[in-house]
C-alpha cells in the first residue's frame, strides 16, 4: 500500500491504537453525564455485560477517526494477479558447452535442466526456445503445448562455434509477444565474442520491459557482467555449481510467479468504512439513553 | 403514631421496670386483662396498667446519609428516609428521649447504635443496605436483642423499570467509580429481577436476625414506618 501523503498516513496509524486505549483507559474517569447508582457492584453483577461490546465501541471510534485520516492520505494498493507469461529458454550452443566440469556435460545438463523447468512449469506459462552459437536459431516459439517444447529440445544443435550472446537474446525478444509478463531465461558458460554486443541487446530488453533470468554454467569468467544485465531488467542471476544445482535453479525460475501488478485508489473505499464505523458509534452512543 | 408506641412498649424485650409506669384506679368499662393485679394487692383496690401512657422510652433512629442513599427518580431515596426519620420522631410522647445518631455509614451506625444507645432505646435505622453483606450478622442480633429495633429498606428506584439501554456510563455514588455497560432488553430484565431478588434477601436477613423490617421508596416515608409495624 502507498500512500499520496504519507504523514497523514502515519498519523493515522497512530490515533488507531492510542485513541483505543485512550478511551479504554478514560473510561474510568468520573463523568459528569454518567448514570449515578448507589451500588456499582451490585450493577456490575446484576447486568452481567461481556465486555466485548464495549471495547468494540471504543474500537469503532478510534478506527473511524483513524480511517478518515488514512482516506486522507491518499491510499493505494496495488493489486497483484497471476497473468499468462512468455517465456524464451535462450540456450548457448557453443563450443565450450561440451565441456564435462559438470556433469555429464554442461550441454547435456542444461539440456536435462530445461526439460525438468518445462516439467514443473505452472499451466499457463508459454515456453519458447532459442539457441545459440555463432548465430541464433528460433527453435520454437511461445507455447503452452509441453510436448512441443520436448520435441524442440530434441532439436537443439551439438555444441560448437563460438558465442554470440547479444544475438540469442535480440532472436529471443523477438519471439516474445509485445505485451504482458514476459521473461529470457540465459543459459549460457560464456563471454560473448561474436556478434551483437549483448548490451545493446540488454538496453532493449529493458526498455520493453522483458526479464532477462541468467544462468552461467560453468566458470564463465564474465558472470558479473551478466550478473549486472540481470539486474537491469529486474531478473534473477544464478551460477549452480553442479548439474542438480542447476536444476534446482532452473526450477526455481520456472516457480516464480509472474503477477500482473496494478495500483487501486482506496480513498472512497476508506473513507466509505470510516463513515460506517463512524455511523455504527454514533449510533450506538445516541442509543444510550433514558427510556 | 401511638400505635406505633404501643408496638414498641408491646415487645417482649422491654424491661419489667420500664413497663410499670404507674398504675390508676379501675374505672367500669375498662378491660379485665390491663388490671395490674400486684399494685391491686399492694393497694388494696384494683388498679389499671397505665404503661402505654406513662412509660418513658428512648427513641432514636439511625439515618443513612451517604451518598448511596441521594439515588431517586423524581427525589432522593434520603429525603424520604428524613421524612421517615422524622415521622419516627414524632411517635416519641412527651416524656420519651429523643437519641439521634450520626450514622457514618450502615456498619457504623450500627455500632453505636449497639455501644452508645441505652439498650431500651427503640431503634429505627433507615438505609439502603448496600453494605449488609459487610456487617456480620452478631452485629445485627446484638442490635435487635435491645428493646426494639426496625429497619426500612431503601428499595431500587429502578426495580420495576430499568431506565437505560445502549452503551451507558455508571457511575457510584459512593466511591464515584465509572464504569461502561452495553445495557440490552436481557440485561435490564435480569438487572429487575435481580434487584427484587435483593431486596428480599436483605429484608429475610434483617427478619431472622431479629429485626422489624419493611421496605420504602422514594415516595413513601413515614407510612412506611407504619407498615412495617402493620407487617410485624
């Protein structure tokens, strides 16, 4: 929840509890409008009242005071709903991939990793792939259809050449739709030494709100540069050590939820409870009268 | 008035010496069972018990004046325990004593009336009773076991017609403590039910302790004194 004027807001936070316990703590007090008895015990044992209703009274006031002040302060809430998201696997092909420092191979792990995140993908997620080497290559496009996506990854290319990041990541913005929750998941071992300047393709990203999710096999020895685009696109950076790392990794990117988020003004809301509360202890103080 | 004197020189505690105050010839048409036989024998002819109009007695009458007592509707509970007070006044003949006690409250008007009134006094004490509960009942018969002693009991001005609902502010006469209530339709009822159910209570302790005992309201001072004799 934000606030247009927080001040007002933790003003409001403050008369709710010390104008309860204030009225709590006055009741006690000699009033001049009180009904005087000459045996308050006898009353207190003969009337036999719960005291909840009393304290829901004193609540009633002190909430409606502190309401009006929050509705004041301009509340908003923002208002998170699971949406349908696109994801792009951008898996790196090259040569180094066959490197067996996690085993059997980082190719072949990735490979098992990838088939495990589309396996535990919540229903709803589409998942496209993309490889690269020298080049990128569009294996499939977003989809929901998860045998589609086992079949593409049966038609991931032998790692060879060399790696072109920044073009794997243009190849797969590019299959992403133009709108709504949309992620890259980079599962790379490298630096990149050929084509686009994965920067530039990471400005771009940015600017269509697209997530880049990194995952470095491998000791990649530029990680920290990838670790610093992930976090110019909001994204998660991992570096699993072992291949059940890595699916673990992958899993958890997989899990992650993608939320549609958008904000609510609550000031007539507010405002609309602090009159009834309002109303509700007016009422029930213009009650309490002689019969 | 002296009906009421004639109740109290009728109790069975009064003194031998107290009840002869002096006797008269016998005069036809007087009764047969006021012949005082002992002067007639002394005298040689018959004389008459003149006990009801010549025995001295000691009236006092213990008055509840704490806050408690200033509850009321339309007046307070304490100006009709002034008119009873005063109504028992005047139940004194001429040559009765007149004994007045500052109460400081029930436990404490009792107590003098106990140690400070001769023990043929007869006593009247005029409280709401809140305080019963605190007095120890050795302290009530010690008191009835004198000449006469009869209490009026303060009933609630709101027995009948609890006069609130909704959320209410008490407060004590006594101590001014305040305290808030949600007071519905099954709360005044218990409240009414309650308070006759103490009221009885108060007025069968007083009873086997001893004492005459007879309720007032806020309306209704000196006849109360009446029917308290009229009940015993």
């Amino acid at each position: 929840m934000t606030f247009a004027h927080p001040a007002l807001a933790i003003l409001a936070a403050i008369v709710l509890p010390a104008g309860f316990l204030g009225q709590r703590l006055t009741a006690g007090l000699r009033c001049r409008s009180a009904f005087a008895y000459s045996n308050l015990d006898f009353m207190t044992s003969a009337l036999n009242t719960p005291r909840w209703p009393n304290a829901a009274f004193d609540f009633a006031c002190a909430a409606s005071f502190s309401l009006l002040l929050a509705a004041s302060a301009g509340p908003r809430v923002w208002i998170t709903t699971p949406a349908s998201a696109a994801i792009v696997v951008c898996l790196d092909t090259s040569g180094s991939m066959n490197t067996r420092d996690i085993r059997p191979s980082r190719a072949s792990a990735a490979v098992l990793a990838i088939r495990s995140f589309v396996n535990v993908a919540p229903t709803g997620l589409r998942i496209g792939l993309v490889s690269f080497a020298g080049d990128a290559q569009r294996l499939l496009a977003p989809t929901g259809d998860r045998r589609a996506i086992i079949e593409a990854l049966e038609r991931i290319p032998r790692p060879n050449g060399q790696t072109a990041i920044g073009d794997g990541l243009l190849a797969s913005a590019a299959m992403l739709p133009d709108a709504g929750p949309r992620a890259i998941v980079l599962v790379t071992d490298g630096a990149n030494n050929h084509g686009v300047d994965p920067r530039a393709a990471v400005r771009k990203l940015a600017a269509t709100h697209i997530r880049l999710n990194a995952i470095v096999v491998g000791g990649a020895p530029f990680s920290e540069r990838l670790r610093k685009y992930t976090m110019e696109t909001s994204g998660i950076f991992s570096r699993p050590g072992s291949a059940a790392d890595l699916m673990a990794q992958i899993a958890r990117l997989a899990k992650a939820r993608f939320d549609a988020r958008a904000s609510r003004d609550c000031t007539v809301p507010c405002a609309v409870v602090a009159l009834f509360l309002g109303a509700a202890a007016w009422l029930g103080a213009a009650g309490a009268a002689r019969l | 008035m002296t009906c009421v004197r004639r109740a109290v020189l009728r109790t069975r505690s009064l003194p031998k010496e107290r009840v002869c105050g002096g006797s008269r010839e016998y005069d036809p048409g007087n009764e047969a069972r006021v012949i005082d036989w002992p002067a007639s024998a002394r005298r040689g002819s018959i004389q008459i018990r003149e006990r009801d109009r010549h025995a001295t007695l000691a009236w006092a009458a213990v008055v509840d004046t704490s806050p408690s007592m200033k509850a009321g509707r339309d007046r307070s509970l304490g100006e009709a325990a002034r008119e009873a007070g005063e109504f028992w006044r005047e139940c004194a003949a001429p040559g009765d004593r007149w004994l007045g006690v500052d109460p400081g409250g029930l436990l404490g008007g009792l107590d003098r009336a106990l140690h400070r009134l001769p023990g043929h006094s007869a006593r009247l004490v005029i409280s709401d009773f809140c305080d019963l509960p605190e007095v120890p009942d050795a302290l009530l018969r010690a008191v009835a076991r004198g000449l006469d002693s009869t209490a009026l009991v303060a009933r609630d001005p709101w027995r009948k017609a609890f006069p609130l609902a909704g959320f209410v502010t008490i407060a004590d006469l006594e101590t001014g403590a305040v305290r808030k209530f949600f007071i519905g339709a099954s709360e005044r009822l218990r409240f009414e039910r309650l308070a006759g159910e103490r009221e009885r209570s108060v007025l069968t302790r007083l009873t086997k302790a001893g004492w005459r005992a007879a309720t007032f309201d806020e309306n209704d001072g000196g006849r109360a004194v009446l029917r308290a004799f009229r009940a015993a």
